[in-house]
C-alpha cells in the first residue's frame, strides 16, 4: 500500500523504507533519540505536491470558521519548502507561510499577509526558532508546528518507560524532545509517537511551562486516490483553550 502524505506526515514516504540506524551495542536513551531525531528532520519530500482544503476553526468562544487554503511542497536540489496559502474568506484576508528546510540547518518561517492589531496590512516578516511560535491564519497551528521545530531542539532522547507502545493500532517509539529555552508562551517539551514501521510522527503532545499538556496533534484518516492512500486531515487541539482546528485536504480524482 502507497501512502503519499502531506505536511508532518511527508515522513513517512521519505523514511518507510530507509528503516532506523542500528548499532551493535545498545544505544542510550539519548544517543537513539538524536539519531531518530535526525532521521526524522533529513526526511526529504520525495516530489513535489499541490493540494487544496479547508481549515476548520472552533475557537475557544464557540465560534466556528472555515477558511480555504492550499498547501504545497517544492524541492530543489539544496532545499525543499512547505507552502500553505489561505484565500480570503470574509473578513479574513489571504495569508501565506513557507517553510523552507535545508539539511543541518533549523527552518526558516516566511509569513506574509498579516495584519496589525488595527487590522492594517503588516507586511512580510522572516522568523526562526521560538519566535515561530504565534498562530498561522487563527489557528490552533503554530508556525512552529507546521515546521516541526521541536525536532531541532538540542535534546532528544527515546523514552525508555513507553519504548514500544500502541496507537492508533501500530506500533511506536517515544520521542521526547526538550526545549532548552522555552518562552512564556512556547513549549517546555514535546512528545511523540513515531511508527515504528513507517517512521512517521502520528500523535504528538507539547507541554507548557507548567509542564502540563498544552496541545496535542494527531493525524486523521485516509481516502484512496488513484490507487494511492492520501491524508484526508490533520487535527491539533489546544488544551488550555478547549479550541480545536481541522486541516482537511481535498483530492482531485478520488475514488
């Protein structure tokens, strides 16, 4: 079965068949979750990808919004990007991220589109690191999120009380990522469920400063396309706020 995935779960196709790096002893808690840190931020798109959809707000009050986007991955020789576009849906206007990555070097954010507090255009601005993480188009995705930052954290180990557990009926590996300087709204640590056959992230927790769950992630179901197994969403819920955004993807030549 071919699985061709979008966003977090491009790593599954990059990684479903290189399988992790053994070594004849044991590994540490630490050395092993370097090296499948590492294999997780080297999973390169294997093509280029345009797909349309819907983010799918409730927010803390109640509300509950939808916007259209498109999302896109572009590769090239040094580097490969992430694009998310919004289109304007009522007030809201169009807003734009791209994520660029290059091996051995932490993303870099592109936002365009923004609005100050009066509602005025703001223009464009490039961040990186823990400045990444403010809200893409009044989402419950952090820029952060969509480029995986947490996997370029200093500290990386397995962890060793859950090394082999169950979810979403396969069998994972604990990722735990640690911050080494987490701001006062940004994450202190991230856990993650990795697969163990595919290699690919599927459910992932972050924890505030007050090391409690903050928000958690998950991807959704799949539709068959052509013959090929596509992700029909993504979820991330936000703990503290009770809000709640879908991204949910739309294929042309669906079965």
């Amino acid at each position: 079965m071919n699985w061709r995935l979008p966003l977090w779960s491009t790593l599954f196709l990059a990684l479903a068949s290189a399988g992790l790096t053994r070594s004849a002893e044991p590994p540490s808690a630490v050395s092993e979750g370097a090296a499948l840190a590492a294999e997780l931020r080297s999973a390169v798109p294997p093509e280029d990808l345009e797909v349309t959809g819907l983010i799918r707000v409730r927010h803390a009050d109640g509300r509950r919004t939808s916007q259209p986007f498109r999302y896109r991955v572009v590769s090239r020789p040094d580097q490969w990007q992430h694009i998310y576009e919004t289109f304007p849906s009522g007030t809201r206007p169009p807003v734009s991220l791209a994520v660029t990555h290059q091996l051995n070097a932490a993303p870099v954010y592109e936002l365009s589109g923004r609005v100050d507090a009066g509602g005025q255009p703001a223009g464009s601005v490039t961040l990186a690191g823990d400045r990444a993480m403010i809200p893409f188009a009044e989402s419950d995705f952090w820029l952060a999120d969509l480029g995986l930052e947490f996997l370029h954290w200093p500290e990386q180990r397995i962890d060793r009380n859950t090394r082999l557990t169950m979810r979403k009926g396969r069998s994972c590996r604990v990722l735990e990522s640690i911050n080494p300087r987490p701001g006062a709204a940004g994450y202190t640590r991230v856990r993650s469920w990795v697969d163990i056959k595919t290699g690919g992230i599927i459910i992932a927790e972050a924890y505030g400063s007050d090391n409690r769950p903050a928000k958690e992630f998950e991807i959704g179901g799949f539709t068959k396309v052509n013959d090929r197994w596509e992700l029909k969403n993504l979820e991330m819920r936000d703990l503290r706020t009770d809000s709640r955004t879908i991204l949910e993807f739309h294929y042309e030549g669906r079965d």
